[in-house]
C-alpha cells in the first residue's frame, strides 16, 4: 500500500514523502482494518512533524519518531476491510469514522488498522471528505459548544474562526440559535461571513479588551496564545469562556488554575478529552446528515500533497479544513 511517511523532525515537505510497498496492516482481535478513502489535515499534523513542542518528542521520540517510517493523519473515513474476531457491532462494508489520535495517527495511507471502540459509522448522505473533517476539529467543536452552554439568542464570540475547529465553532453556535462574533484575520472575513457569522472582528486591529464589556454569554476560543483572562471584561458576569486551542501550555494553565480565573460567576474552563469523543462525532455527524450544518472544506488534495497541505496550514493560508482524497 502508499503511505505518506517521515522519519525525522522538519519541514513537511523536506521529511515527508509518498512512500509505496509497504505492507498493508493486520488488524489484532479488537481491531479493525479500514480501506481509507479521506483523511484531512489538523494541527496536530503540524505540530507532529516539527516536533514543535517537547511533550510531542517524549511520546513520539526525542530525536527522530521512534518508528521507523512513522505515518501521521489524525482522523479518516472508510470501509471494513476485515475485523478481529472479538470485534462486535461493526462488520465487513460498513463505512466507518476514526479518531486515530490515540495510535498517534496513521491516516495519511490507504489502509488503517483502528480499535473497535474507536469506531462510528458513516452515515448515509454524509460523504466520505466530509465524514473525514469531524472526528478531530468537529468533534473539538461540539465539545466546546457544549461546555459553553449555548441557548438560541446567546452571544457568542469565537476567537480562531476561520480555523478548522473554528469553522465548526461557527456553523455549531449559529444552527444552535446564537448570534455569532468570528474573531479572525481581514482576509479570511468574507469566507467566515459566509458560513453565517453576524459579525467579523480582525484581532489585528481590534483587541478583545475592545470589544463592548459584559456583552457575551460566551467565548469559544480555539487561538488561546495570549491569557484567557483578557476576555473577562466582555464575558457577561454569569458568562463561560471555553479554551479550545491554542497554546498548549495555556491549557494545561487552565486547566490547573481554571477556578481562579473570571469575575462574579463567570466560569473559564479547557476542554476535557476522552469525554464522550466518539458520542460527539456522532453528534456532528448527524447534524450534517440532517443538512443543519455543512463542514467547511477549502480544497481536497491527494496523498502526494499531504507535505504542501501541512504547509498551507502553517503559513496559515487556509480557511476551514483541507481534506485528504485518496481517490485523487
Ligand atoms: N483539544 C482538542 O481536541 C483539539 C482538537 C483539534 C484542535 N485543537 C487545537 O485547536 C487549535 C486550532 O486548531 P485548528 O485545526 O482550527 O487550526 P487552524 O485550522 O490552523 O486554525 C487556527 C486559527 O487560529 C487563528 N490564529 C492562529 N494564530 C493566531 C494568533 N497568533 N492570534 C490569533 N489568532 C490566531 C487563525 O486565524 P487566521 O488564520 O485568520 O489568522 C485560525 O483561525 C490548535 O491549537 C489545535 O491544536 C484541539
């Protein structure tokens, strides 16, 4: 099978390549393996391949990733191929999502093996790119939507929405009822527009402390690189400010000091993962079964683009998600 591999820290397209022959994976008792037809790319892709922060060179290794030919890709949908003879539920034809975050990805490849438990089905009307956006940014997006307890007629801002996690904290907040604030680049304002926000704010020349004090009853942030305590003055005083993304450490902060910050009863808090994943994949998926949301897909490129699409997402050129098509 062709997999895009890399076997040492860099520049995505200096370390990664299309590699072909290698040998398509055996699913173990508990696993299965997936004909991949879509993956799309994440941030985590990109912190993956520069090793950007320690932690990533601790899990994966510190010089170079430990696994010889390591193939990244943090989400996919596909068809069964073959189960583990424990796996219950799912059967040979089924079309099937993943979060492979877990395995450390896996999905820039045709063929996966992926634990049972990790499992959601595609359903009908969803198409395989689309399916491909939700397991990591969607999944993210409806956790925070969640966490910021959206009522229809709430104020909500989103920092980092033209993201691919913003995308979704967009769409999700708007099908929810809420009068949406997009805080992104100018130049990226017209598409963010377009997916249904009310209001486009450039953080360039307009800082949160700008924006009208006790105005939002909640901030989904997914471009946490500076304190979260700067959204405090616009937060109403019962209003919820939910980390998303960001800098990593601003999240372990948070998530170690969260009740310290805010004023009144306001609530700062990070998302909580392992909570309810694949319950909140299959949320977003039906809501675009349903038609209520459509995910915000830029291009879809082939396996061989895999390097310049990581790229793309770092010169930050891209607005929603770009989407891995192995049919391409
Ligand atoms: N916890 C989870 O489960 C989970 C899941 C997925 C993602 N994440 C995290 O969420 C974050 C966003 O992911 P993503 O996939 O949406 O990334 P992305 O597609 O690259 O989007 C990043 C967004 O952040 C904005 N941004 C970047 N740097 C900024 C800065 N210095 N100041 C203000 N805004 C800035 C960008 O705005 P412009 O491009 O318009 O400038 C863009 O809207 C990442 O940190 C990722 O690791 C967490």
């Amino acid at each position: 099978m062709r997999a895009v591999v890399f076997h040492q820290y860099g520049a995505p397209q200096e370390v990664m390549k299309l590699a072909s022959g290698r040998d398509v994976p055996e699913p173990k008792r508990d696993e299965v393996l997936i004909k991949i037809e879509s993956s799309s790319i994440n941030a985590a892709d990109m912190h993956m391949v520069r090793a950007n922060y320690l932690i990533i060179r601790l899990v994966l290794g510190w010089f170079k990733p430990a696994q010889k030919n390591r193939t990244l890709g943090m989400d996919l949908a596909g068809t069964i191929q073959a189960t583990g003879k424990d796996v219950e539920g799912f059967q040979v034809g089924d079309a099937v999502v993943a979060d492979v975050r877990k395995s450390f990805g896996g999905a820039f490849g045709e063929y996966a093996v992926v634990r049972a438990s990790h499992l959601v089905k595609k359903p009908d009307g969803v198409s395989f790119g689309q399916a491909a956006t939700v397991p990591i940014s969607g999944q993210a997006a409806m956790m925070g939507v969640l966490l910021c307890e959206i009522k229809p007629g709430d104020r909500i801002l989103v920092n980092g929405a033209s993201g691919g996690v913003g995308s979704f904290g967009v769409k999700l907040a708007k099908a929810l009822g809420a009068h949406v604030t997009a805080m992104c680049s100018a130049e990226k304002a017209d598409v963010v527009k377009s997916w249904g926000a009310d209001e486009v704010v450039d953080y360039k020349t307009t800082s949160a402390q700008e924006l009208q004090a006790n105005s939002y009853d909640a901030v989904f942030d997914t471009a946490c690189f500076e304190s979260p305590s700067r959204f405090e003055g616009v937060l109403k005083d019962n209003g919820r400010y939910v980390l998303v993304g960001g800098s990593f450490y601003r999240m372990l902060r948070l998530k170690a000091f969260g009740r310290w910050y805010g004023r009144g009863a306001q609530q700062f808090k990070t998302l909580t993962q392992e909570v309810e994943v694949t319950a909140n994949i299959e949320r977003v998926l039906e809501m675009i079964a349903r038609g209520q949301i459509e995910p915000a897909i830029q291009r879809s490129v082939s396996l061989a683009e895999v390097p310049s699409a990581i790229e793309s997402l770092e010169r930050r050129t891209v607005v929603g998600k770009i989407v891995v098509n192995n049919q391409k």
